[in-house]
C-alpha cells in the first residue's frame, strides 16, 4: 500500500506568498495593476502565461491571494521538494494523466482556494499559443472563474551578476484581467465541451495578454 500524498496546506501557501513578497520585491520591482480582479473568497484559477522561470514566484509575491500552482515533477529535487511541499505548492506529472495532483487541485478549488496554472504546460514563448486541456478540465469540473494574469518584463533583459534571472531592480509587470467563467452554462464536461472551453479560453487569455502589453508599454506581438 503507498502512503497517501498530503492535501497542499493552505497555511503553507500563505507563507509561501510571504517568502515571495520578500523575494520579489526585494531583488526586482514589480508593478501590480488589477490585483482587485481576483475575487477575494472562493475558489478562483489563475492562469499564467510563462516565459521565464520567475514567473511562478512572482505571482505568488504578488497575488492578493496565497496560490497553490501546479509545478513540474522535475522541480521538486532534493530540498526543493520538501520545501515546495511545505508551501502548499503541487507536484503534477506532465507525461501522463496524474491523478494524484489531478485529486490535489480539484480539493484546492472544493476548499475555496486559488490554483495557478501555466496553462501552456510549460515555459516557451509566454503567448498563450498553445493551451493544453487541464485548465478547461478544472475550471469545469471544479466549478472556478479563470482570471488571466501576464507577467511581462521578465525576459526583456539579462542580469549581469545571474545571466538567467532579469537585471535586478529592474521592473516587472503583473497584469490582473477580469475573471470569467469557461463552460457555456450547460455543466456539460465531455471531450468536446472541455475542447470548445479551450477554444474560448485561449481567446480570453490571448485578448487580455495583448492588452496587458498596450497597458504597460510592452511590445505588442503582431
């Protein structure tokens, strides 16, 4: 019989967004716009776009809320992995349908809390082009207003002293979008109801990246 993985501890979350308040704020200097979009109870899904490894813990520095994301196996490595675990943050196989952090996730949303999600299923260009179908599934399935958040600035420039991190004190832009829902009102949570949310989904997420960029003076991809 195999041990059964700990519910993610919303305390531990919540100390987790304070080491990321620290952290990002005292190496970088992000900008916050929206914040108040993110309803303040209930369960809520944020989904990120990921350009750069930061991404994660910037939003969860500068989130109004503690944030379980659901990160990589192959984060959790020697004493990350303990640690990530205590800040209530969730382990997820990306090769195969992981049922474990699937159970996680869904009890994060069924317990009023907010999940993180890299909706593009890993880091690259940071546009939204490709969604993967999780988002939708827990959004429908857990019953959760998705709101889109861009981080934007961190990978504009290189740091002199860490080559792989944005130049301290440099700035970066987090940008709250209004929270939506993504089913169609029917409760329908078969394939081709969880693909036609993906469709709408990447459409909002696309949308509200683009007018993040015109907001913040960032380069609008054309």
């Amino acid at each position: 019989m195999t041990e059964a993985t700990p519910a993610p501890s919303e305390r531990g979350a919540a100390v987790g967004r304070g080491i990321g308040i620290g952290l990002m704020y005292g190496l970088w200097k992000p900008r916050v716009l929206g914040a108040w979009r993110v309803p303040s109870a209930g369960p809520v899904i944020l989904a990120v776009n990921h350009s750069h490894n930061i991404d994660g813990p910037m939003l969860m520095g500068t989130a109004p809320r503690p944030v379980h994301f659901l990160i990589k196996k192959e984060a959790f490595i020697g004493p990350l992995d303990p640690f990530l675990r205590g800040i209530g943050q969730l382990k997820v196989d990306r090769t195969a349908a992981d049922r474990t952090a699937i159970a996680q996730a869904l009890g994060v949303l069924a317990d009023g809390g907010a999940l993180g999600i890299f909706p593009e299923g890993t880091r690259g260009e940071g546009d939204f082009a490709s969604l993967r179908a999780g988002l939708a599934y827990f959004a429908v399935r857990g019953g959760a207003p998705i709101v889109p958040v861009a981080v934007l600035g961190s990978t504009e420039a290189r740091g002199r002293l860490i080559s792989a991190l944005p130049p301290l004190r440099s700035r970066v832009d987090v940008v709250f979008g209004d929270a939506f829902d993504a089913g169609d009102g029917s409760g329908r949570r078969t394939r081709k109801a969880l693909d036609e949310a993906t469709v709408r989904i990447q459409r909002k997420l696309a949308a509200h990246l683009e007018d993040a960029r015109r907001l913040t003076g960032r380069p609008v991809k054309t």
